[in-house]
C-alpha cells in the first residue's frame, strides 16, 4: 500500500510538470496549476514578450485580457539581461510605445506609455544558475492617484 501511494505521488507530480508550461511561440506561461494553461496572447494581446520567456503564472496578477489587461507579468528571460533590456528599448517604440524613463543597472527600469496605457518594466539580473527576472506592470496612464492623509 505505500508503495503504490508513492508511485501515485510521483505520477501525479509528473504529470503536473509536464503539463505546466506548453511552447507558445515567443514566451511560455507556467501556471502554478493547469493543465491547459491559456496562450499570452490571449492574456497580454499583442504585447510582445522577450523570445524564450516563460511567464511565472503564481507570482503574476493579470485582470482582464486582451490588450486592455492591468496587473503584473512576471517572468524569467534568460541570463542575457542585456538582450532583455534592448528588447524592450527597441521593439516596443517600434510598436508605437513611447519611453518615458530608462535605467540600466543591476536592476533596469523602462517606463513607456501608449494611448491610454503605462507599462512599468522592471528587470532584475539572475544570481549563479537563475535567470533574470522581468517584472512588467501595465496599468491606466491617467489612473485616479489619491495621495493618503492624516486624520485629525
């Protein structure tokens, strides 16, 4: 009996890990749980992600769908943080983005806005054997912003 309960776990963790991640052209979203995870292009639109990246599907936030999603994509890109960041910089002008602010450093910023829209990409270098991690935040570029105050 524990023999085969053992077996049924490590059955079902690979199966788990197997069906987690499915290739999706450009980027792959890993969700913490499904099977048939949904294809960036129906989470993101046509936002264009880095060749090879794989969305962490339980540490992003994505509300609504299409080209009209807010929230927050994080994802793994690769060692090259260098290509990451030129990506960003040079194809998403190219797809009428406008960069506001970019930082290059350990940690990289890009801030670009388009229409009605404000895309926060924030880019942080991986430590030995982890790739580098890029954080993008896409919210409304004339958001309500309430500054807090102080009660009496």
């Amino acid at each position: 009996m524990r023999h085969s309960h053992w077996i049924g776990l490590a059955l079902i963790a690979g199966l788990s890990a197997g069906c987690t991640s499915t290739s999706l052209g450009s980027a792959n979203y890993a969700g913490p749980d499904s099977v048939q995870p949904q294809k960036p292009v129906q989470l993101l639109g046509q936002l264009a992600l880095p060749p090879g990246a794989i969305i962490r599907g339980d540490q992003s936030l994505i509300i609504g769908a299409g080209d009209n999603w807010v929230g927050r994509v994080v994802m793994d890109v690769g060692k090259d943080m260098d290509a990451a960041y030129r990506y960003f910089l040079e194809s998403y002008p190219a797809q009428g983005w406008t960069v506001v602010s970019a930082v290059r450093g350990k940690t990289s910023l890009v801030v670009m806005t388009r229409q009605e829209r404000t895309a926060t990409v924030e880019m942080s270098e991986g430590g030995w054997g982890s790739p580098g991690t890029v954080t993008m935040t896409m919210a409304p570029r004339n958001a309500a912003v309430f500054a807090p105050t102080k009660k009496p």
